[in-house]
C-alpha cells in the first residue's frame, strides 16, 4: 500500500485530498498544527463513510522546522496543500509571504531528503495572472510579477512559493515535481471551514455584498481541485509541469445572477463602479484586496490539465449551487 503525505489535513482541500486518497486505497498521513484537531479530521472522514484506519497524523507547523522529517518519513507521495492564507490585506506582506516560503521550503527538503518519488504543490492562479503587462489570457507558462509594488501580497507568497520549490527540485532528480495551480475554489467542505472563496459565496446569500463589482475570476469545484492533484500524482506526465485548474470564469454579477436565480434574493444584480469598491476598500481589508483586482478580464483555461491528465471537471454553476445549498443546510445564514 502506497502512502501519501498531504499537509493541511483540517483545510477544505486538504480533507478532499485525504478523502479521495482512502477511498483510492492509499495509505495517508496528515499534517496538523495542532493535535486537538485531529478528531475533527477523523469525523469528517467518518462521515464520508471511509475508514481511518489507513490515516495516521504527524504534528507540524508552516513556520517551525520540528515534525518535517516524521511526517514524510515512509511517504512515497507528498501533496503540499498547506499555505498561509488571511482575507484582506495583511500588515506587512512578509505575514504571508515569509510562512509561505519558509513552509515550502522545509516541506520539499524534507520530501528529497526522504527519497519520496514525487511531491504535488498546491499553488494559485494568483501565480500566474498578476503579469502588469495587460494580457488577459493565461496560460501555464505565464508567471505573476512579484517584484511589482501593484501585485497583492497573497499573489506574491504564491508565486514566491512555487519558485522556491522549482528551484529546490532542480538541485536533484530523484523528487519530481508537479504543481497544481487552482481559480477561486468553492463545493461542498468536509468540515465546519467552508473555504475563502465559500465564504464569499455566503456574503452574498446572506445580503452583505451592496453590488457586484467588476470582478473576472475562474471557480473551480473543491472536489475536482481534489482530483487534480491525485492525477497528478499518478501520472508521469505530470512530473515537472504546472496545471491552470480552472472550470469557467465568472463576472461577479453573473456569479451573484446563478444564486439570485437559484432563489437567493439577497444576491445583488447591481454593478458597482470602481472607483466606488476602492472607496469601500479603505474602511473594509477585505473589500481591498478585491479593490486590487477590478476592471479586467482574466481567462486562465484548464485545457493543459483535461488533455495531459484526463481530468474532467463539473459545471461551476453546480458547485455554485451546491456551496449555497450547504451554507444554509448548516445554518450559516439565515434566509
């Protein structure tokens, strides 16, 4: 039995990873920060009807060196799922950009040092869209400019974090390397943490979001970023590529128009203007950090990851769908 290393095991797509990875018969090891959320990790498998037999847990933190080398030891297979990620705009960039580095860093040299046969990294969309240059279709071969005083400091760490790992890999050729580059990731969550791009979907079902503003972003299913990263792993035409995984891109408004029309009243069908969600953006951090990215549109087609590893991603209208349905199952909001 193969075993599997995925860090983040309490994230949203960390226990996706897991789950799929139990139900293929894998062996797993899951990373925590904290030992008190483990049972919460074992729980959600439970209820997926999947045994924990075959899941065991290592104790290891972004920012600390302790616990690396236990967690990849006998591990054929690492999927770095783990980053730092705050909504808004931090302090200081370094909040991000150093713990997503730094954390890479320890986890791949804790991968090579084990011999493991090839390590998947979870990086972004964020990697590769944010190029200043006014293109507005991306391809996997594109990288963000993280030099550039414009480019937000959540794109930074996740391109910083992806170089760092190519370099590390290029300095052997036992570890090889594939790199999973998902959109805005919503579906269904395992766990009581819905997800960044979730959360935004609860704004607006719960009458928060005033308008739309003008936002162009690929949403992708939970489920299948999950995929993605398994077929990555299996596959060795993954090694040493980067895969856009992305379903279809939306404008917010017609992001907000599927819920409105799926009976979520609240949505707003009102386009904001710009000027007036960078004035939103200097009293909300969250507002500013979408305040960075108005006005453009930005295409990032997943037809690299369909033709290479099969993958086949579900309507992004369902998952819209099925993340609002969740919400309000929960009792997250109140209609």
């Amino acid at each position: 039995m193969e075993k599997v290393l995925v860090t983040g095991a309490t994230g949203f797509i960390g226990l996706h990873c897991i789950a799929q990875l139990l139900q293929q018969g894998y062996s797993v090891t899951g990373t925590v920060r904290s030992p008190d959320r483990i049972d919460e990790v074992k729980q959600a498998i439970s209820e997926q009807q999947l045994s924990t037999d075959n899941l065991a847990f290592v104790e290891a933190d972004l920012t600390k060196d302790d616990g690396w080398d236990e967690a990849v030891a006998g591990c054929d297979y690492v999927l770095h799922v783990a980053s730092p990620f705050i909504v808004g705009v931090p302090k200081h960039e370094d909040e991000l950009i150093i713990p997503a580095v730094e954390g890479t860093r320890r986890v791949v040299e804790a991968a090579i040092k084990e011999g493991v046969k090839k390590l998947v990294l979870t990086s972004s969309c964020a990697a590769i869209t944010e190029t200043h240059t006014g293109q507005t279709d991306f391809s996997e071969d594109d990288w963000t400019d993280a030099a550039h005083a414009q480019t937000p400091a959540y794109y930074k760490s996740k391109t910083l974090a992806e170089q760092k790992a190519w370099d590390l890999i290029g300095t052997q050729s036992t570890t090889k390397l594939a790199v999973i580059n998902p959109a805005g990731v919503i579906g269904p969550t395992l766990s009581d943490d819905i997800g960044t791009a979730n959360e935004f979907v609860l704004q607006i079902i719960d009458g928060k979001v005033p308008g739309c503003p003008k936002l162009h972003i690929g949403f992708v299913d939970v489920r299948d970023v999950a995929a993605a990263h398994i077929l990555a792993m299996q596959k060795s035409e993954a090694d040493g590529e980067r895969f856009i995984i992305s379903e279809r891109e939306f404008w917010f408004k017609e992001f907000s128009g599927v819920l409105k029309n799926a009976g979520y009243e609240k949505a707003p069908t009102r386009e904001m203007p710009n000027w007036l969600v960078k004035f939103f953006g200097l009293f909300d951090p969250a507002t500013r950090q979408m305040s960075q990215m108005v006005g453009s549109e930005k295409f990032t087609p997943s037809d690299k990851a369909k033709k290479l590893l099969g993958w086949k991603p579900r309507n992004a209208e369902e998952s819209i769908r099925d993340t609002a349905a969740q919400i309000v199952e929960k009792g997250l909001v109140q209609l």
